[in-house]
C-alpha cells in the first residue's frame, strides 16, 4: 500500500493522460456513429424515393401509351383528335419531360428528369407501326395535348430496270429508277450485289440525272435491288438479275419482257397505271452489213461564227486545283509611317502579282502596274495614314513556266504628286528566287474550225488566269476567269494543246473545272468520220446535210452530197467539206436521206440514218421560217422514215445531239426510240456512241413479237392504250400489240390506265394468257418461244399515313 501511494504522489500527470485520451475517443467514435447514422438513414430515404419516381415515371408514360392506344382505336378517316394527358407538374420534387423516340429503330416513350438524372422508357408496341409518333411536352406546362393527325396518301412503288441485263465484264449497266412512284419527295438506293451502292433524292424535274451507271468487275449473276421512300419514311423495294460474261465472249440474241403495276398499292376508285417493259439483250461480234445515211446539220446554230458562244459544243473536260506559287514576308508599320509604298519587280519582265494585307483587313491588291518609275516591270501598291501594326506581303507568280528573280522594296513616307512619285525612306529590300507552279493539262484536239479552252472556278471566286500552248510552241495567255475570257483559235491546227492553270490569289487553293470547246460543226464531222472507221468493206456509207442559203439564211439548202458507197475515204472527203450557215430544215434532210436508202441499199444490209445535230429546226423544206412548222415537218418525216421497210428491214434512226441547248426531246422523238438519243458531251463519249450503235446494229433479238395482256375483272380498263387492237374473249379484256422486231439493246414499252373494281389484294392480268410470243433468234429453224408476263398484285386498301405528335 505504501509502494502505490508514493508511486502515484510521484507521477500525477499520468491520471490526467488517460482521461483525454478517453475523452478523445469517445469524441471520435460518437462522430463516426453520427456519420454511420446519417449516411444509413440517407440510404434508406433515397431509395424508396427513387423506386416512386420510377412508378410515377411509369405510371405517367402508360397513361400516354393508353390514351394512344384509346386514339388509334376511334381515329377517322380523315382528320385529326386532340386529347389531353393529365400528369403532375413533379414527381419527387423533380420536373420532367414525355417525348417520343426511337431506341434501337422501335419507338418508345421516354420520361426523364434531368435534375434527378432519371430516364423510363415505355414500350409502345405495335402502335408505331401504323402510327407515327413525333412530339415532347415538359410536366411544368399548363395543358399537355396528344393530337392525332391522318390524310390520304400515295404509298411509294419501286420499279427497277436495268439495260443491258447481261453485259460483259467492265462494261456498264445503266440502272433506271423512273418508273418508281411515291407521294412528294423521294429517294432510292441501288444495292447493286457485289457491296457496291449509290443513294440520292429522285428529281422528277430531271430524271435523267438519276439513271445511273455500273459496272462489274467479274463474271457471274448479280442481283440488283432498288429501294425507295418517301418523306414520312414508307418504302418499297424491287429487285432485277444482271448477268455478268467474260469480254469477247459471244451472247444469242434474247427478249427480256416483264409487267408492273404503279402504284403496288392504291385507294378505292384510283386508277393505276400499267408498263409493260420490252428490251433486247444479247452479244454477237459478227456484224450484219449495214448502209448508213449520216444526216449532218450545218446550219449557221452549228458554228460559232455565227450563233457565238452557243456554236460550240464540249470535246473534252478535266478538273483540278489550283495552288498559287508565293513568296510572304511581314513589315512592322508604326506611328512614323505617314504613308506606306510596297514595290515589287522582277529582273526578266515575268509577270507577278502583289498582294498586301494589313493588320486589320484583308489582302489587296496593288493599285499600280508598271508605273513608269520602277526599273523593271511590277506592281506598287500604296496607302496614306497606314494602320499601325504587321502587314502582310504576298508576291505571286503569275507566268505558266520557269522562275524569276524577286525584288520587293518597302518605303515609308513616300507620296505622289499627280502621276509623278517622290520616294520615301527604304525600310525593308528582300531579293528572292520564284517558281512558277501552275496546274497542267494536254488536250489532243483534231483540226477543227473552231476551239475554245476555258479555265471555270469552282465553288468559289478566286482569280485563275489560263496560258495555252499550241502545238507549234506558241504560248497565249493570260486569260482571266474574272473577266470571263478564254483563248480560241480558228483553224485550229491537229496536235497537243498544254492548259496552264495559274492561280492569282495569295492564300488558299481553288478548284476548277477546265473544259475545251469545239464547234458543233467540227464535232459532227468527226462523229460521223470515227462511226466510218467502224465500217467494213461491204457496209455502205452516204452523207446529206441540211442548212440555210442566202444572204438571210432561210433559203433551205438541203444536200445529198454523198450517195451510198463503200468507199469511206471519199465519204470522208464529202465530210470535210461541210460549212455551216443559215437556217435548219431538218424535215429535208430526213426526206432525203430516207429516199436515198430505200433507191441503193444493197439487199440484205440493214438500212440506218444518223442525225447530228443540235435539234432546233427553223424552216420547213420549202422555205417557210416557222420554228412550229419546222419541228412538225422533222416529225412527220421522222414517222414515215420508221415506217418504211428497206428489204423487209425498217429503218433505223439514231440521234446524236450536240450542245448544252440541244433540243433533246425532240431528238429523242425523232430517233427509233428513246434509246436511240446520245448527247455527244466529249471525244471519249464520241467513241463509245458508236461502239454502242455498232453493237445494236449486229443483230435481231427477235422478230414475229406479240404482246397479249389478259385484263381480270378485277380492273376496268380507263382508256384505249395507243396502237393496241381490243376484244373482249369470255368477258375478259384483251390487249395486243404486234411488233416486227426487237432488237439488240432496244426497249419497247406501254402503259395505260385501269381501275380496280373492288377492295383488297387483286390481281391484274391473267397468267399464262398474258404473255409475249416471238420467234427468237437465228429466226429459222426454230419455234416460237412464250414468255409469260407476271402478275404483279394491287392492293386496294385505304391508304392513310397516321401522325401523333405530343405538345
């Protein structure tokens, strides 16, 4: 006891030690408790309130799938319903908001607070299938509406056609999408069945910018699918086979026949139009002899000399970038400068351009060129009270080729007095070597009459400046694109012509679009001089030309100034000799031709005319100027012309248009068939025109061709369709056509109205009664073939986009 008692008088701060320590501890373990404490009972708050806001979410959405559904059920014909959506302004304390979307390509509703950082999604089931949703509305709005919308509608067709369908490799297919129908605006996508595609918007202004073209890189059956839709999102699809063969390898003859019903879906009482879609199809290399007319028009539209820039017609066309070659440097201007002079000059005279920008504008170019105080020639630009601050120099070579010594000198104080210039203080020399850096192109151009080269900027307005070199070495130029020039020549000389593309801007690049121009009239003469180099030793080859005479041009001067022979180099030599002038009656020249072929075609060739032209006739043969009069009299001749038979063959008219205001409509009515048009764009094309004529002219895909359409009862038909003979066999209605011949890569197509009778899924023809009967090629020794046209089925429905839209 004694021992404890002089232990704990000899240490008394130790019992005060181990009660702060105590206290300490139970400060902090009552703080983590208290902490334990909130944190939990926190836990237990959020979470019942987040599992009422994902009710209430729910709840509200559900409420809006079923008045929806409520809509759809009560929805009229036509017309709209408006119905409110009641839900609370909060839900939790948090605002939210209803909106229609789409999550993974099905459409839901979604409510989300992005306060809470919450989000419901609610199925709405097979509703958007025949409704389509759109819309949002915010719980703090005053009245939530859904409005229910629905009018007629013309659901879209896709008809695709393909020519050729069998084609061998590398050689294109024109893909057509034309026939396809759809209410307002339309699109379509080719699939073309080897991972290659093509999308864009259908102009019904212009179809035939959506004709597209494609080719195969091997052999084989491709299947082709086209899609089309509309804006509210409905679609259609139609497929069609191609057929792929390797090069050089022969095809029969063969007849592709098929049937379409546009639209595929209609309202009762609509009519519906009918196609029926002929075309031949085959590869033969063994040419049939053929005696050809060319029927040249050299009319005073024709030349350039006469009819200005619309007399030239477009041989060859390229693209490019221009890119300025520069030199750049900076000068520092302050407060001492009360003017500022900028030389620039070059020590062999090559042309340059200066450019200066100050610290608060853009560049600008020198006001004067070759001032007479400048040693050499250059530009100078000045400006009084300069803005204080770096300016930018630029110098630009503006010469096609080669370099030239630089010197740029800065003054400042420098000022004039009337023309004349008193120097200032130099304040900055620079001395440099620069290149020149234009874009290059060669055009290889024939002796022509007339060539025009012109440098276009696109998709912008930076100055380009062209220079020509002929083939004799001359260099012309420069030609500014601002100005609208460009370097022509007459008699042009054969041989390479080099485009030099300068650009004249001190910063950036420009694209261009660098096009040479001939004269229609040159450019028929060697359409129908490169279709002679096609021609064997027993074809025949004859040209007439139609044009003006007299000093007003409207004495018609139509010409037969080559009879058929086989003698090519003499067609040729009547060729060249051709001058454009005066008035274009066409109508005569067709008359002629024809008479010609049907007077010395040689038995068994087949008979063709070739009409180059711009297509805009304005006298008759007899001298009348009536543009109306003209135009019905190439018509008329036209007609009589594909109605004549030449040893039992009808002549053929191919039309080759020439300039941007070719008359291509009348063109193609004039020609055989639409098909039988081309619009001669370049030299290249030139080429592959009458590839494509001598082609089609090789070989029959058929002759002896009927066409029988069986009409149901199910439709009425609306009108008689042209040229087709009617009777009606056990109350049915019967169409039928009767055609000589079809040829390689010609079309045969008609189409007309009918009406469906009753509501529902119809069909329009009746299989097996409906078809196409020829006698197929070689023509002799065998049987008639049948193709049976399909029945393409019509659903009558009524047809009516349904909308909501959530406000």
């Amino acid at each position: 006891m004694k021992k404890r008692s002089q232990s704990s008088s000899r240490n008394p701060e130790k019992g005060v030690s181990f009660l702060v320590e105590y206290l300490i501890l139970s400060v902090i373990l009552m703080i983590f408790f208290s902490f334990i404490a909130l944190e939990f009972n926190d836990l237990l708050g959020k979470a019942p309130v987040s599992t009422a806001m994902d009710n209430q979410f729910q709840d509200v959405g559900n409420q809006i799938a079923v008045k929806l559904t409520d809509i759809s059920l009560i929805a009229p014909e036509n017309g709209y319903v408006r119905a409110k959506v009641f839900m609370p302004y909060t839900v939790g304390d948090y605002d939210f908001k209803a909106e229609f979307t789409q999550v993974s390509g099905e459409y839901v509703i979604k409510i989300s607070s992005e306060r809470a950082g919450k989000s419901e999604y609610i199925p709405i089931n097979n509703i958007a299938l025949k409704v389509l949703p759109a819309g949002s509305t915010f719980s703090i709005t005053p009245v939530h509406i859904i409005e229910y919308t629905k009018y007629s509608h013309l659901m879209p067709t896709a008809v695709a056609l393909a020519y050729p369908t069998t084609v061998e490799v590398g050689s294109n297919v024109t893909f057509d999408m034309t026939l396809s129908t759809g209410e307002g605006d339309l699109w379509f996508r080719w699939d073309f069945g080897d991972g290659s595609s093509y999308e864009s918007k259908y102009d019904p202004n212009n179809p035939s910018q959506s004709l597209v073209e494609h080719s195969y890189s091997s052999d084989g059956t491709y299947t082709a699918t086209l899609t089309v839709w509309d804006s509210y999102g409905y679609s259609d699809s139609s497929t069609i086979n191609i057929t792929v063969i390797p090069q050089s390898q022969e095809l029969n003859p063969y007849l592709f026949a098929t049937k379409y019903v546009i639209p595929g879906i209609t309202e009762p009482g609509n009519p519906v139009q009918i196609v029926i879609y002929l075309r031949g199809g085959g590869i033969i290399e063994q040419a049939r002899n053929v005696s050809v007319m060319h029927v040249i028009d050299v009319s005073g539209s024709m030349d350039p000399d006469y009819y200005g820039i619309n007399g030239y017609t477009l041989y060859n066309s390229t693209t490019g970038t221009a890119t300025p070659s520069k030199w750049e440097n900076y000068v520092n201007v302050d407060s001492s400068f009360s003017s500022l002079t900028v030389k620039a000059y070059t020590s062999s005279g090559k042309d340059i351009d200066l450019w200066v920008k100050s610290p608060d504008g853009d560049f600008a170019r020198a006001q004067y060129i070759n001032p007479y105080f400048l040693p050499n020639y250059g530009e100078v630009y000045f400006v009084q009270n300069p803005v204080e601050g770096n300016w930018t120099i630029s110098v630009v070579a503006d010469y096609p080729t080669g370099s030239d010594t630089v010197t740029v000198e800065v003054e400042k104080d420098g000022y004039f007095w009337w023309w004349w210039y008193y120097p200032g203080t130099q304040v900055a020399s620079w001395t440099f070597t620069l290149d020149a850096n234009a874009s290059i192109t060669t055009f290889e151009i024939p002796a022509v009459e007339n060539l025009k080269i012109e440098a276009t900027p696109v998709n912008g307005t930076k100055e380009l400046h062209l220079w020509v070199q002929e083939p004799g070495g001359a260099l012309r130029g420069p030609y500014s694109s601002s100005s609208g020039e460009y370097y022509t020549d007459t008699n042009a000389a054969s041989g390479t012509y080099t485009a030099y593309v300068v650009a004249d801007f001190p910063y950036g690049t420009q694209d261009y679009y660098l096009t040479a121009d001939i004269a229609k009239i040159d450019a028929a003469k060697i359409t129908a001089k490169t279709f002679n180099g096609f021609l064997r030793t027993s074809d025949q080859v004859g040209v007439v030309s139609f044009g003006g005479a007299g000093s007003s041009g409207r004495t018609p001067r139509v010409t037969l100034d080559q009879y058929l022979t086989n003698n090519t180099d003499q067609a040729n030599t009547s060729i060249d000799g051709l001058y454009a002038y005066g008035g274009t009656p066409l109508g005569g020249g067709i008359k002629m031709a024809r008479e010609e072929l049907v007077a010395n075609t040689t038995p068994g060739n087949i008979p063709v005319m070739i009409i180059l032209s711009d297509g805009n006739p304005t006298i008759t043969s007899n001298g009348v100027a009536s543009e109306t009069l003209a135009i019905q009299e190439a018509l008329n001749e036209a007609e009589i012309t594909k109605q004549t038979q030449v040893n039992n063959e009808s002549i053929l008219i191919y039309t080759i248009g020439f300039g941007s205001d070719a008359n291509a409509t009348l063109l193609q009515q004039i020609a055989t068939s639409p098909d039988y048009y081309f619009f001669a764009a370049t030299s290249e094309e030139l080429q592959n025109i009458y590839e494509q004529i001598a082609k089609e002219l090789k070989e029959k895909a058929a002759v002896n061709v009927t066409i029988t359409d069986v009409l149901t009862s199910n439709v009425t038909l609306s009108q008689p369709p042209p040229g087709a003979n009617i009777s009606i066999s056990g109350g049915l209605t019967v169409l039928q056509w009767n055609l000589t011949s079809i040829r390689i890569n010609e079309t045969w197509t008609t189409s007309f109205e009918v009406v469906p009778s009753r509501e529902g899924l119809i069909q329009t023809n009746v299989f097996g009664l409906s078809n196409v009967t020829y006698l197929p090629w070689p023509f002799t020794g065998v049987n008639v073939t049948t193709i049976d046209l399909p029945v393409p089925e019509l659903n009558v429905t009524r047809i009516s986009p349904e909308k909501v839209v959530l406000k």
